[in-house]
C-alpha cells in the first residue's frame, strides 16, 4: 500500500538535468525549514533570545540576510524576518524560539510546507533571471549578503546572490514552483 502522507517536491515532475550544456544549473533544494519571525529589535530581550537560539542577531538593515552555521536569516521588513533551517528542524528551532520569547512580543509561524528553495548557478544565471526580474542583478549592485522581495514571472520571490558568487537562491510559493519551473525550462532554450 502506498504511503499516502509521503512528502513530494514540488517540482518532482521536473528534470532539470536535460537542460543544454551554457543553459544555467537549476537545483531545488525541497523540504527545507522556512519560519516567519516577527518582533521589534528595539527590544533587547528579543534580539538576545534569537542570538542565543539561531547563534546570530536578526539584520536590521534593509533587504539583507545573514548566515549561522545552518540557519539563514532574510530581512523581510522592519520587524519581520524569515529563517530558513535545516530539514526537519523548523518544528524545533520553533519550539526553542517560543521557549526563549514566551514574554517578549513576538510571533513564529512555520511556512515550510508553503514554501521551496531553487539555487541557478552558472555563467547564465544572471541573464536567465533577468528574463523577467525589474531587479538590477549585476554583482556590482546586488552583492552576496544582500537579499529582496521581488516578483519573477508573474510570481512573487525572495531573491538573493549565493555567497561564492557562483548564482542566486530564490524562495518561491509551493503552489508556484511548478509553474516557475516550466517557465524556467522554456526560457533556457535561448541558451541552446
């Protein structure tokens, strides 16, 4: 009997490897944990009780992320963040953030089954995203360490340069990632 409650990526049905040789490389990274932090850094004992869980403070300026060990945190606005976590580690590091702040306004909500990871990488990247991202995504503009909210094909992303230089992950809605796939596989063929 099949395992009715087996977790699918979303894009399972979708093989990027048949992309051509100057096509960029696309990879999802699925199941990963994505958690929406929200609280004022203007209140001490919230940044300490982030700091003591994920290792680092939450950035405070504008469209920018920073990276601990295996957690990632994306400026989203003046008091809300996300952070991405392992697999299978969102329901953890959010029951030790509602131990750390159960007196400090504050709010967790775990987005992981909303939520995917695609990495494009390669000499490409950059003129792939462009396709249809109003962002200006030169590495002399947007650096590694600097992240956005954008939209790409029609959908909304959170976008940021991988720290080597090498591309670019952007986090993408579940219920688009199918979509933003195909587009993707569609519009590599201009690198044929």
């Amino acid at each position: 009997m099949p395992d009715l409650f087996q977790q699918h990526s979303p894009l399972v049905q979708i093989d990027f490897g048949e992309l051509q040789d100057n096509a960029p490389t696309i990879e999802e990274t699925p199941f990963l944990g994505y958690l929406n932090l929200r609280g004022k850094t203007s209140n001490m004992a919230f940044v300490a009780a982030v700091l003591k869980v994920l290792g680092v403070e939450p950035p405070t300026t504008a469209n920018t992320m920073v990276e601990s060990g295996d957690y990632r945190i994306y400026w989203l606005g003046p008091d809300e963040w996300l952070v991405i976590t392992p697999t299978g580690q969102a329901g953890k590091v959010q029951s030790e953030l509602n131990a750390e702040l159960k007196d400090v306004f504050s709010s967790i909500v775990d987005n992981s089954s909303g939520l995917t990871l695609l990495k494009i990488t390669g000499e490409n990247a950059t003129k792939l995203l462009n396709r249809d991202c109003p962002l200006d995504l030169h590495p002399w503009v947007f650096k590694p360490g600097q992240c956005a909210q954008t939209r790409f094909a029609k959908a909304g992303m959170t976008i940021a340069p991988l720290r080597d230089g090498s591309g670019f992950e952007i986090i993408i809605r579940r219920s688009f990632a199918d979509y933003i796939g195909l587009w993707m596989q569609d519009a590599c063929v201009e690198f044929e």
